[in-house]
C-alpha cells in the first residue's frame, strides 16, 4: 500500500468527519489527515497517494478553503504520484451535485498526476455534475450525499475504500 496523506477542506465538518472515516477503514492516521486550511501544499511531497476531498458551495464551487491551497498544488509536479477524490453535496441540487469534485480534476488534470478510484453513479438521484462526463457512468472519485442519504454512505465508503486498497 503506498504512503496516503488525506486532504480535505470543511464549512460545516461533514467532509472533515468524511476524511476521517476514510483514514479509519485505510489505516491512515490522524496525523496523515489535513484541513487545507492551515496545511501548506508542499506537505503533499511527503506521500505518494493524495487523497482529496471537498464539500461543494454556491453554485457548483469548491469549498472556500480549497482555493489558496489548490493554487499551490497546480505549481508543483506531481508526476508519479496518484489522486483519488471524494466530495460531500447534496443531490437536490440536480445541477451542481458535488461538482466541487470536477474542479479539483479539472484543475489537477494537468500536473502528471494520475487518477485512481473513480466511483459508479448509479443509484444517484441528479441531473448533472461537473464531477462527472455528462454520459459516463462513473464519476472522477466518490461522491456523498450526507444530506439526503447519510445511510447510504457508509456502504459507499467502503466500497471505495476497497478500491483503494485494489489500485493503490
Ligand atoms: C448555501 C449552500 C449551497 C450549497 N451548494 C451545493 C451545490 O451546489 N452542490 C452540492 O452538491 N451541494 C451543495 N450544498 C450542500 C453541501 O455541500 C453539503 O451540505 C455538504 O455536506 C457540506 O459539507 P461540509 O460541512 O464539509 O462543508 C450547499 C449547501 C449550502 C448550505
């Protein structure tokens, strides 16, 4: 298994409870675990899987705290290191359910990094993403809807995490 780090960024600490729960069913501790916040990018240096994570705002956007932090990462080389992204929304927003995940792509696309653990759709409830290439199946990681379906996360959690653990 390689070295993970977990990166997430939070308003209201869904995505923060999301992130350590990830951590817990990898074995990555908390001290692996990082609120974007007050992390600076290069810790991402020290790990070789990136484990990325944001709720969505707004519009579609990204969580706030993502910005400063993300600007950083797209300056650095990530060759030879993989990203898997999760995001926390809420599928009554039939036009933006989780596309803070499809930013963090679209973003990162770009920095030799490779994607690992994109995660089925099916059994979602929305009408668009950005999270998601509009006739694909699969999204670009996992995405949670705690707002509307807190039941059906953990079962989605442990799926990915076993995907994880396949790819990784
Ligand atoms: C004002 C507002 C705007 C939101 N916009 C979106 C959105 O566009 N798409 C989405 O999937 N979820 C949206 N959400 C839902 C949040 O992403 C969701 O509540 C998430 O679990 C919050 O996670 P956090 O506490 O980690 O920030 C919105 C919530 C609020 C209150």
């Amino acid at each position: 298994m390689k070295k993970i780090g977990i990166f997430y960024g939070s308003a209201t600490g869904t995505t923060e409870k999301t992130a350590r729960r990830i951590g817990s069913l990898l074995g990555v501790g908390d001290d692996h675990i990082f609120n974007v916040a007050n992390t600076a990018p290069s810790k991402s240096g020290d790990y070789e899987l990136l484990i990325l994570g944001t709720s969505t705002w707004g519009n579609g956007n990204l969580e706030d705290d993502w910005y400063d932090f993300l600007a950083g990462l797209e300056e650095l080389d990530l060759r030879g290191k993989e990203i898997a992204l999760f995001g926390c929304g809420d599928e009554t927003m039939r036009d933006t359910f989780c596309s803070g995940v499809g930013e963090l792509y679209n973003r990162l696309v770009n920095t030799g990094a490779q994607f690992i653990a994109p995660y089925d759709t099916i059994g979602y409830n929305f009408d668009h993403s950005a999270a998601k290439p509009e006739d694909a199946l699969e999204a670009y990681g996992l995405l949670l809807d705690d707002v509307n379906h807190p039941e059906l996360t953990e079962t989605r959690l442990r799926g990915w995490t076993n995907l994880i653990k396949q790819q990784a």
